[in-house]
C-alpha cells in the first residue's frame, strides 16, 4: 500500500493513529530491542528486504517527531523511498550591524561562541547578543568584543553587566593565561579570575600599577581580594597572590612586596613613620639589591644584607654620598638611638648623627678601627664633625674632642684642635704625628716626626716644646742666620750658650716666604706658621730687613708689619728681653737701602723703648767687604769677622 507522509496539516503524532497505532508499536518495541541487541530486524519480518529496512527507520523518526515539527517534511506522496533532507533547522536569530559583523568575520569568536540564542537586546549605550558559548557586547565607545562563558563572563552579569560597575568590554576574553587564568578588560576595570584566587576585579591606579609589575605574569601574580578602601589619609589597598598594590591620594598606586614589604609591616605600614610607598620598587642594584622609596625614607634590601630602613639625616647623608654604590654600601643594621645621637651601621662603615653635629660617617680602615677602640661616639673624641679627608699623603678626620691623624708610616695618633689647625698649615715643617696628645703642667704635648709641640691654654698659642731658660736665646730671622752666624756667635759670647733659630730664607717683615705659606714673617708668626719654643727664654732676637730692602717695601709698610710682629713676641714672651737687629750692610753704594732700612726699624724700636742695634756699615767695619759669597750674604769668614761687634754690641744694649 502506498505509503502517504505527513504534511504541516496533519498534527496527529503516527503513533496514535487508528491505522497505523498497533503497528507503530510494535515497531518501537522492535527498535528498542533492535537497540538493546535483543531482537533482530528479520525477527518482525520487515528486516528481510531493503524496503523493509528502510521503512522501519522511517516509521520510527515518524512516531519520535512530533506533529508540531511537521512543516519540516515535505507534503506528497511517494513511491518507494523518498528522498529526506539532510538536517532538521529551527529558526535562527538575526545576526546585524557591529555583532554580526564580528561574529561572521572571525572564526575564533564563531569557534567559542558556537549558535546565538536571542536577538540583540539594546539600551542607550549599547548592544548585547546572547549566543551558546557567551556574549558579544557593543558600544559605541568600546566597539564589538566577545564575552566568553565562565567565571569572568559570571563576575561580569554578576555586577549587571555594561549596566554596572565594569561597564562594556574594551578587550575580548583572554583565556589559556598562567595556571589556567583567565582575563578582560572593562571600560571601568578588568576582571581576572584564576582557579586558586577566583574572579577579582582590578580598576584605576591599582591596575596600573598592577601592570607596572607585569600583572599576573609578574612576581604579585594574580589579584587575591578586590580593592579595600579605608586607610589612613583616604588611601586604599588590594591583595595579590605575592603581594599587595598601595595608593593613596598623595603617593599614588605602587606594589608592595617580598622582604621590603614586610620590613615595611614591622615598622606599622603606612601608619608607622615610613609612611606610604611612594615609588615603585627598584630592582637591579648593586650585587642584586633593590629598594622602595616611602614618604619618610627608604626601604633597600640585598641578599648579603636583608631589608633595612633608612629615615631622616642618616638616609640624606648616606644618599649624597653614593648610596649603596659609595664608600657605605647596604645598611647592615637599623638606626640605633643612644643618648642624644643616633648611628647606623653599613657594610662599609657607621653614620653618626646628633641636633649639633649634623650626619658624618666613619669608614673602614685604620681611622676608623682606632675611633673604635677609643669607644666611638661614647668615648674620649665624641662624634665626628666631617668626614675621612685626604691630607698630605696621609688621613685626617675630626670628632668633637680632637682629629684623628693617619700618616703612611705613623699609624693613627689623636691630635687636639688648636695643634691640629697650626699642623694642618703646614705638615711638612712637623712630619706626621708619631705619638697622642698628653697633657702636662706645660700644657698639651703632640710628639711630630721633626718637633714636639705645646698649646698653652693661657697665652692660647701652639708652642715648640723645646727647653728654653734664662741662658736661651731663640733667633728669629732671614739667611743672614746661615751658617754658624754673626748673631749666633755673638750671642754665645754674650752669655747665651742655648740657641733656638728660625732662619727662613727670603723673609721679612713685609717679605714673604713658600717656606711660610707665602706670608712675610709678621704673619708666620702670627698664625704658628713659625712655631716659636715655649718658655722664658732669656733673650728673643729678631733679625729681619734685609729682604724688605731688596724688594723696595715702603716705610709705611715696614713700620706697619714690624710693630705688628714685636707686639706678637711680647704676647708669647711677656717676661722675655726682646732685641731688635738692623739690617747688616757695607757703606757702598749697593747696600745704601739697605742702610736706610736699618735706620728705619732701630728708629722706630727707640720710638717704642725696644733695646735695638744698628748693623749699618757693620761689615765694613769688621774688614768684612771682600767675603761674601753674593752682594748680600757673607762666607763662614765675613760670619765670624761681624761676630765680636756683634758681641760687644749685645752686651752693651742689655747692660752686660
């Protein structure tokens, strides 16, 4: 019989037709044991031909389909099988504009999204279409982006989707991230989920920075919490799998991490005296270091020395000279607070500081190890005033109480302020210190390569520590005191056996000398450059004029300087007998200036009752003319030819 299919009129199922009924379910009784693999096709007798075969199958998707599909298959009859279509389609949603476009050009959005399921569903912003595998969102600001299914496309609809906090998608889903992460951007944020951390939304300066630290790739790896408001000042905060991200209205957004971080913690985070982060960490220091600037210092951090905080004048001074890169290095302990000044301790030293000594350090080596043994800040020099300094070869460095002194072959010896000053002037003329200041009813004693020296705290002046007494005469002259002098012989003749000399060539009372700094005589002996014995000694001498005469010096200026200069002598030797030399010269026509110098000076010392002796035409005088090595300076001969006057003369003035 002919066999008739159903067309789109027909809405009564085949199975419940009066015809066909008994039939029909046999048949699916048959299929379900054809199914089962307990019945064979041939054991219902309809299994044995093609047609029968074929009939079978068609009259089981007949009783399966329901009538409402019916429109599906065609309306005709046939005879012998019929030629049934390919695949059964329901109607498909639209697919327009921005969407569709998207949709139909990329095989990746086909491939995750898989069918639509609704028709756009439009607001004033925007557009979302549902689809089987997620959303494809559009605005006019963002553009298409597609939405995939899972925790991000959940957290997303879970804060009302582009109604919300997020707003559209700026990005499409990024899946297949580290540990199975995934992520995506928003016009107010990004979400980002990852299995061990769930879905976190990340927004504004805290992704950012976030980003600066190479997001969940980086060492904070993926946001933990969301964003916490509520600390100090306005600030806010928000956890990371290693870490956590800072902001506050006045320093921003930066992370904050690893051993800096919890150095950061033990000093009360931003409620302690480091205040907020205000940079990000800074890697790549010295020997692998970092560190992390805050509001009110430092945090730096090394693996041979751990995270140290650095605050205030200790952190500036440590700064302006070189950091980690200078002669300090990475702090090897926190700052240490101890009477009225605090330290710190560095790979390459200690920094002192206190209100009235300001920052200084004391670097390793021998100046360094000497303060210490002394006692450092607590011990006899107190705190450093400045820095190790380079002087003459060797180091100086000065403390409260004294300097240090290192020469290359003396070692560290403690020298006191006054001295110091005189030495520092000059360390040629005193070599290096070759032993510490002591004191003594004299008063206070360094012992130097060349000489000894006293610093008087009466007179307040540097002294040489030479023995003088009533029989001592100390000379204070020009090159005429070359040799064994005139002025030397004649005053051994006169009772004063004991010599001090100070002979410095090219000096007078305006003339100066390198040997002297530069300075004339006047002013040698007024700075300690000329460093004159201590004591009583019982006659000074000066013997000076020559040079002044040679490079034509006015009167003025002589008489200026010289009474500058005995005033001096008579500050350092109140009870000494002070003798004023002329100017030695012939009665030629070559030495008349310095003829008339002589006569200036012992004028002006007769003016003043100083006991003075005129030296003019001396030399010629004594048979002298013809024994000088140039026109101003005489052989041993000449010396001991002027020396009996001069004997005579000396005792004379002094009453001998």
């Amino acid at each position: 019989m002919p066999i008739k299919w159903l067309g789109h009129n027909d809405v009564t199922p085949l199975a419940a037709s009066p015809v066909f009924g008994p039939l029909a379910s046999k048949i699916l009784a048959s299929l379900f044991l054809m199914g089962s693999g307990k019945l064979g096709v041939n054991e219902v007798g309809l299994g044995k031909t093609a047609a029968g075969r074929w009939f079978l199958s068609s009259m089981a998707i007949a009783l399966l389909v329901p009538a409402a599909l019916g429109a599906a298959f065609p309306a005709k009859a046939v005879s012998g099988p019929p030629a049934f279509p390919a695949t059964v389609r329901a109607s498909t949603p639209p697919l327009t504009g921005a969407i569709g476009h998207l949709y139909n050009t990329s095989a990746w959005a086909r491939s995750v999204l898989l069918g639509p399921t609704s028709t756009e569903e439009c607001s004033s912003t925007g557009c979302v279409q549902r689809f089987a595998g997620g959303d494809i969102a559009w605005s006019a600001r963002t553009g298409a982006r597609v939405v995939v299914n899972g925790p991000v496309r959940t957290s997303w609809w879970g804060a009302d989707g582009p109604a919300g906090f997020h707003g559209y998608p700026t990005s499409d889903t990024a899946s297949g991230l580290r540990s199975g992460g995934s992520k995506q951007s928003f016009e107010r944020g990004s979400i980002i989920y990852s299995p061990a951390t769930g879905a976190q939304r990340t927004s504004g300066s805290i992704h950012l920075a976030w980003g600066r630290a190479g997001f969940e790739a980086g060492f904070l790896g993926y946001p933990a919490t969301g964003e916490s408001s509520g600390l100090r000042d306005g600030g806010a905060w928000q956890a990371f799998e290693r870490g956590f991200v800072v902001w506050s209205p006045g320093t921003g957004a930066h992370p904050s991490m690893g051993a800096i971080r919890e150095r950061w913690r033990r000093a009360g985070m931003e409620e302690g005296e480091l205040g907020y982060p205000a940079t990000d960490e800074a890697l790549g220091l010295k020997n692998g270091g970092s560190s992390q600037q805050y509001q009110r210092g430092t945090i730096i951090w090394s693996p041979a020395t751990g995270a140290r905080a650095l605050t205030g004048a200790i952190r500036s001074y440590w700064s302006a000279t070189g950091g980690q890169n200078g002669a300090l290095g990475y702090p090897v302990g926190e700052e240490v607070r101890q009477n009225n000044f605090v330290y710190q301790l560095f790979q390459g030293g200690t920094v002192y500081w206190s209100a009235a000594t300001g920052a200084h350090s004391t670097t390793h080596g021998d100046v360094h190890n000497r303060y210490v043994s002394l006692g450092g800040a607590a011990g006899q020099l107190g705190l450093p005033l400045t820095d190790k300094l380079p002087r003459a070869g060797g180091l100086v460095q000065q403390f409260a109480n004294g300097w240090l002194v290192w020469g290359p072959a003396t070692g560290t010896r403690i020298v006191g302020h006054p001295t110091y000053k005189v030495w520092s002037n000059n360390p040629g003329e005193f070599g290096w210190p070759v032993r510490d200041t002591w004191s003594d009813s004299r008063g206070t004693h360094v012992a130097f390569q060349k000489l000894e020296t006293i610093w008087n705290d009466a007179t307040e002046e540097l002294y040489s520590a030479e023995a003088v007494d009533a029989s001592t005469v100390v000379f204070l002259g020009d090159s005429q005191l070359d040799m064994d002098s005139w002025g030397e012989q004649g005053a051994r003749a006169a009772g004063y056996p004991r010599q001090v000399v100070r002979s410095i060539g090219g000096i007078g009372y305006v003339s100066g000398s390198p040997a002297v700094g530069g300075g004339s005589a006047t002013d040698a002996v007024a700075q300690d450059r000329i460093l004159l014995p201590q004591g009583n000694p019982g006659l000074v001498v000066v013997t000076l004029g020559g040079n002044d005469a040679r490079i034509g010096a006015t009167d003025a200026a002589i008489l200026s300087q010289a009474n500058r200069l005995w005033d001096e002598l008579r500050r350092k030797y109140p009870r000494s007998t002070i003798l004023i030399n002329g100017v030695l010269s012939r009665y030629d026509a070559n030495h008349a200036q310095r003829r008339w110098v002589d006569g200036l000076v012992t004028r002006e010392a007769a003016l003043r009752g100083w006991p003075r002796i005129s030296m003019a035409g001396t030399a010629t005088i004594a048979g002298a003319t013809g024994n000088y090595l140039d026109d101003a300076h005489m052989n041993q001969t000449g010396h001991n030819k002027v020396a009996p006057l001069y004997a005579s003369a000396i005792k004379y003035v002094l009453g001998k």
